[in-house]
C-alpha cells in the first residue's frame, strides 16, 4: 500500500493521478476528502484529517509500505520548527512503530552549505529529513530549489503591471524545477521497491536562470513586457505579515530568501541525472500564460 500526504496539494495531486493506473492500493490522508476529485474517492482508502496529528498518522500508517511526505504550508505556526520537525514527529513515530518500509519526502536544497542552518524554511525542511531518517525508514529526500509555479502566485501582478518581484538579486541564476517533474520523481520512488538506506534526491530543472531570465522569457511567451523589480527582504517579510502569516513563519521566508540570495541553491553540481526536463519558457506557455489570461 502506497499512502499519499496532502492529496489535494500541487505536488501531492499530481502523484496521485501519476499512480492512480498503476494497480497499487492507494491510502490517502486529506483535512477535506470533498477537495478531493469526486470520480477517485471510490477508489481510494482515505484517512480524514491531518497528517501532522498522532492518531491520523497511527492509523493511516498502519500497513504501509511507502509513504509520500509533504509538509503542508502553515503560514500561522508559531515556528519554522513547528511547522516542519514538530508537524512530522508523530509520523515519525508512526513509521518506526508500523514498520513502513520506504519514505519519499519533498523537501529543500541546501544540506551542506555554509547558510543551511541560517536559512528559515530550508533549515526546518533538514530538520525535518533528519527525523525521518532516524526513524530507521528508508528515506529520499527530493530536495528541491525554486518551484516554478511560485512565479504564478504574481500572476495578477504580472498581468495588470507587467511586474514581477523577489528580494533576490536580478542576476544570481539558480535552478528552477516544475512541480509536474517533482511529483514524476516521487511516483518513480514510490513505485520501485528496491531502494533502502537514507539519500538526497537533487532536482534541479534543466538549467539555471536569473529573475532578470525569467522576466525575459516572461515577456516572450507572453507577448507583453514583464520587467523583473527586486524588493527589499524588509518588504517581502511585510507582504507575508500582512496577508495573515505569523512573524515567526514570515521571518522564516525571508530567511530562506536571503539564503537563496547568498548562493544557497548553487551548491549541487548540475548533471544529467539531476537535471529535470520541463524549461521555464514551456512552464510558462503552458501554465502561466492561462493563468495570466484568466
């Protein structure tokens, strides 16, 4: 049995629909089983409520052989070690007790470089794989760089100003993967019982690209100018507070900011194996740009 952690997610719904055919009992673990596409829910084992909860997780986890672990988003936790380590704990415990043969965890870019412990979420997400490796699961950390599908969250600004923004210096270029790659990776994981032991899984799209880049290839696809502002990390941390999100957590984005800023994602060798196939310019065509008209 395969179970699957925030099904109704951007990452965790598309691994859903990657191993809905592939003749695997599915368990899924979802706050609100109606999020859920009403033509699935009659092929699925569902758990309602969070994962982050012991009796969820003790129940959910009894029996599995794989598990997909994200950390949902929790922008009102009081911290970043709230959100992360403290949240997966139990299922931790939930893994050693039931003895869940592999783990594939979404997590972050980082483990090694000289601003990891500096970097809010990056340093919650380590934290976070560290629990989990302890439990004596086999885990893979995907540790991934900048999602694409961030850059849709501007999307309005993008459309009616011609604007997108970061705290992040217009020419540093890092990796940038699409979370249809991710989840692909995931799947590939989950369905292959032949791993064991505890590893990093770098994804890291197919090249590395500046916002000034991304600005650019914006405008082509398009067909309008978008031009790339870089904010400072004062103003970014203020735009989190004021759309609801504890300071802790707010600070913790910002962190992750200025990390990324020093060269947090650049520290894995890019190769073949690690390079993921979808471009930023086809992420934009095909998903940007009808969010952008809509």
């Amino acid at each position: 049995m395969i179970v699957i952690t925030t099904p109704a997610g951007q990452i965790g719904r598309q691994v859903l629909g990657n191993l809905l055919q592939s003749g695997e009992q599915l368990r899924v673990i979802a706050r609100d089983p109606a999020q859920l596409p009403a033509e699935v829910r009659g092929d699925l084992d569902i758990v309602e409520g969070s994962h982050g909860d012991a009796a969820v997780a003790d129940k959910a986890f009894a029996g599995a052989d794989a598990v997909l672990w994200v950390t949902p988003a929790d922008r009102r936790a009081p911290s970043v070690d709230a959100a992360f380590a403290g949240f997966t704990r139990p299922a931790a415990e939930a893994f050693n007790r039931h003895g869940v043969g592999r783990v594939v965890g979404v997590s972050m870019l980082g483990r090694g470089t000289p601003w990891a412990a500096q970097a809010g979420f990056v340093a919650g997400s380590l934290a976070m794989d560290d629990l989990i490796a302890a439990s004596g699961v086999a885990y893979r950390a995907l540790t991934n760089p900048y999602f694409m599908e961030d850059t849709a969250r501007q999307a309005k600004s993008i459309k009616d100003k011609g604007l997108f923004t970061s705290p992040i210096a217009g020419g540093r270029k890092r990796p940038t993967a699409a979370t249809r790659d991710i989840a692909a990776a995931a799947s590939r994981l989950l369905l292959d019982a032949s791993w064991s032991g505890v590893e990093g899984v770098p994804l890291l799209g197919p090249e590395d690209l500046s916002c000034n880049d991304m600005a650019e290839i914006m405008s082509q696809v398009l067909g309008k100018d978008v031009r790339f502002q870089r904010i400072t990390f004062e103003a970014y941390k203020d735009r989190f507070v004021r759309l609801g999100t504890s300071d802790a957590m707010a600070q913790g984005y910002t962190d992750m900011a200025w990390a990324k800023n020093e060269g947090l994602d650049n520290g894995v060798q890019r190769t073949p194996e690690n390079s993921t196939p979808t471009s930023f310019r086809q992420w934009c065509d095909e998903v940007l740009k009808p969010t952008v008209a809509s």
